[in-house]
C-alpha cells in the first residue's frame, strides 16, 4: 500500500503542477520551448531525465539481467553521442529554431523537411509506446501481492499510465515538464546513490554473485570482456549514439535556453551526469540479477529489485521515480512530434497566419491525437519484444534517417538537398526492409544477416547517399548559419 500511495500522490502533485503551469501558456514558444527561459542546471536535469528514460531504467537493466557486468558497456554509444552535442548544442540555440525539421527545411529544402517529419514522427510513436507500457508494468508490479496477484490488470494499469501521461503533456508542454525533470533528476541520483550499497549488501558482495551466478549456470554474468561479438558491439552501441547526436528532444531544450553559452554548458554537464546515472543503474540491475532466477521478474529488473529488495520506504521512492522519468520522457517523445507537425506541416502549410491562442489549442489536441495513436503502436508491441529491442529498433529509425544529414548541416557545407532527400529515404527505407522484406535475406551473406541489426546498413546506405548524391550535385547555395 505504501508504494502505490506513493506513486499516486506523486501522479497528483504532478496534475496539479500542470494545470498551474497551463495558465501561463500564451503562445507557441511558452508550449514547445519554455519561452526560451531555462538555465543551464534546469537543462541538464531535464536532459537527463529525457535521456534516462525506458530505455536505460527497464531496457539496458533488462539486458544487464540476461548479461552481467558486460552491460557497463552498454550507455558507451550514448555517452558518445551525448559528448558530440557539447559542439552542436550552442549552435543549435543560436539559430533559434523549434524543431529539427525547420533545421533541415531551411539548410536543404522542403522536401528533405517533410521526410525528417515522416521519419521522426514514426520513430517517436515507437518510443512512447514503449514508454506506456513501462509505466504500465510498473503499476501492475506496485499492484502485485506476494502470490502474484494483481489489484487491476496489467492493460488496465498501461491505460492509467496513458491517460496520465497524455493529459500532463497536454497541460503545459515543456514548462511543466522540465521542471518536474530537474526533481526527478536529483531525486533519482540520490535513490541509486542509497540503494547501491543496500543491494550489494543484500546479495552478499562480489563473493556473494560469484556464488549465486555458478549456482544458476551464470558465471560469465562475472565479466565484463569476453561477451561481446563485434556485430553486438555494432548493434548495441550505435543506435543510441546516431539518436543522441540528432534526437530532436535535446535540440527542443537546446532552444529553450536562455543563450547559446548556457546550451553547451549545460550539454558538458550533462555527459558526467548520464555516465554516473546510466552505470548507477546498470549496476543495480546487474547486483540484482544475482537475486533474481526468474526471467520474467528479471525484464523488471530494477522494479521487481525495487519492490522486494529494498526497504519499504526506499524502494517506493525508487519505483515513483521511475514512474516520473517515465512519465517524463513519453511527454517529451510526445511533445516533440505534436510542436513538429503545428510548425512543419500546420504552419508551412495549412495556416501560416493562424494565432497565438489557435496555435496552443491545436498544439494540445495534436498531442492527445498523437497519444491515442501511440497507445494503438503499444498495442502491437505489448509482447512482441523487449525493451531493449524496441528501443534500438526506435534509435535506428530516427538515426539512421535523421542523423547524418542534421550534422552534416551544422559541420558539412558541400551536403546538398539532393543528397539529405536521399539520405534521409535510404536510412529510414532500409531500417523498415532489413529483417520484414524477404527478399533482403535472399540477397545479403546469411552470416551477416543473421548477426547484424538493421544500424549498420541503414547507417552506411545513408551516409553513402548524403555524401555520393552531394558530390554529384551542384553546391548548395545558402547554410544554415550558427
């Protein structure tokens, strides 16, 4: 009972924040980027909070579960690409845009700024679908009785999670959101900093997993070399790298900064943060692993490690702040895509002069459109796969397409809208096709299409698209200027 009086005291405190923040929504740039008002701290937090979403707290811990201490590797590739932003973030900030769409639009053509908007809108409904039913297996966990029954189901709980999450969003967009973000943020570093050394304990040391993980045929859980293939390294860590560098969540609160110093400031900060975060709980799932034998306890992890390993008070600190960082990143996932189609599609095209006032109202109804649609994605993805493979599969789709051609704006003046149209059709065509099309397995080496993920040639037929169509097309005229 404490856990879920708890988590529903928090979901109240969060409602309510929202309809207090909704009074001072006005215009567009209060909804999608805070009228430009957020500090550095306050970006870092809610960087962190964005970043450290499903697939780091349910995701890279559920992997950790089915690998060991080899899951320390896993945030690399986002660390990595999260180090890159530190030289993109205050250029972002400087040419004062709303979305990555209008970055695109305006360095290559409105063709190129239609297909980033079909790419990213795809690849984000994938990512808050899986966010709903995260926040759905937490309840349902929090809701579980020591014989394994359950006060509501665990459709009924993502349907909670849905509702929640949708209505927050709706309320006031990114205000509300990245405040709550910072109080996640520190409320999280300080939980992990606590339960590290209680689960440790609790699984009896170093000695304590070597004994557990022999006893259940797991001892290579002991390792952090050796687990690894080269095509695993692939898979696993560019995905979250090509997001990091282009994830239209970051160049959203990039813009919200009260100045382009402020920006890359706070980036800087933000890559010790998401080190010490993501080997926290890497950490905790891997100690907690030597505890748990059963598989399906340990897709939850951290929310199974949580509920029965940790003392009351703490674990139901524990479990609310993965409920917010849930929470948190679907409003982001979801108020990304809604901002993108009222300034890329709604704007541009439809209604160029339509008001403040109009534009807010349409801007929170695209949201609960948007919201509906995803929860029907969750639908499909419920159980058809992990976390983990439901965010590398989300990752490849937006990087793959988005990515190269984004960068390539800020740091490659030859790319040209020829060679980004191509680009961004190749990277999100392949990633669709590799593992669905028949015909690719009849005309890739079985070795390699049995152990490489849809990154690799989605990635590589990208890039060779933006840079090949470049070079064969005349110089572009004008750049975007940082």
């Amino acid at each position: 009972m404490v856990y879920l009086v708890t988590i529903m005291l928090y979901l109240g405190i969060l409602i309510a924040m929202g309809v207090v923040k909704s009074r001072k929504i006005k215009t567009q740039s209060d909804f999608a980027v805070a009228g430009r008002s957020l500090s550095p701290w306050v970006l870092v937090g809610t960087m962190l909070a964005t970043w450290v979403g499903t697939g780091s707290i349910l995701g890279n811990a559920g992997k950790a579960y089915e690998i060991g201490l080899a899951g320390l590797l896993l945030p690399l590739g986002g660390v990595c690409g999260v180090a890159v932003l530190t030289q993109i973030a205050d250029k972002v900030r400087g040419i004062e845009k709303f979305t990555v769409p209008e970055i695109i639009g305006d360095r290559y053509g409105q063709t190129a700024r239609v297909l980033s908007v079909i790419a990213l809108v795809a690849a984000y409904m994938v990512i808050v679908s899986y966010q709903y039913n995260a926040g759905g297996a937490v309840l349902h966990t929090v809701l579980t009785d020591d014989a394994g029954q359950s006060m509501l189901s665990l459709e009924v709980c993502t349907l909670i999670a849905v509702t929640v999450i949708i209505l927050y969003t709706m309320l006031a967009g990114l205000v509300s959101v990245a405040y709550t973000d910072v109080a996640n943020g520190v409320i999280m570093t300080l939980s992990f900093m606590i339960a590290l050394p209680i689960l440790w304990h609790t699984a009896g040391g170093w000695s304590g997993m070597e004994e557990a993980f022999a006893a259940t045929g797991r001892e290579s859980h002991m390792q952090i070399w050796g687990v690894y293939s080269t095509f695993d390294f692939i898979n696993f860590m560019l995905p979250p790298f090509l997001l990091a560098m282009g994830d239209a969540n970051m160049y959203q609160r990039f813009s919200a900064a009260t100045s382009s110093k402020g920006a890359k400031t706070a980036t800087m900060f933000l890559v010790v943060a998401v080190i010490f975060i993501e080997g926290a709980i890497i950490s905790s799932a891997w100690i907690s692993s030597s505890m748990i034998e059963n598989a399906e306890n340990g897709r939850h992890v951290l929310i199974y490690a949580s509920h029965r390993y940790l003392p009351t008070f703490l674990g139901a600190i524990m479990l609310t702040t993965m409920v917010g960082i849930i929470i948190s990143t679907a409003d982001s996932f979801l108020l990304v895509p809604s901002t993108t189609l009222m300034r890329d599609v709604y704007l541009q095209y439809i209604n160029p002069d339509a008001d403040d006032r109009k534009i807010v109202l349409l801007s929170r109804l695209l949201v609960l459109a948007l919201g509906i649609v995803a929860y029907v994605v969750s639908l499909g993805f419920a159980q058809s796969a992990t976390f983990f493979d439901k965010a590398l599969y989300a990752y490849t789709i937006y990087g793959a397409a988005i990515t190269p051609s984004l960068v390539a704006a800020f740091f490659w003046k030859r790319a040209t809208g020829a060679g980004a149209v191509a680009s961004i059709t190749a990277g999100t065509v392949v990633t669709l096709l590799w593992k669905e099309a028949g015909f690719v397995q009849d005309l890739v080496p079985a070795a390699i299409y049995q152990n490489c993920d849809a990154v690799l040639p989605a990635i590589f037929t990208s890039m060779l698209c933006l840079v090949g169509v470049s070079l064969a097309t005349a110089k572009p005229e004008r750049q975007t200027e940082a």
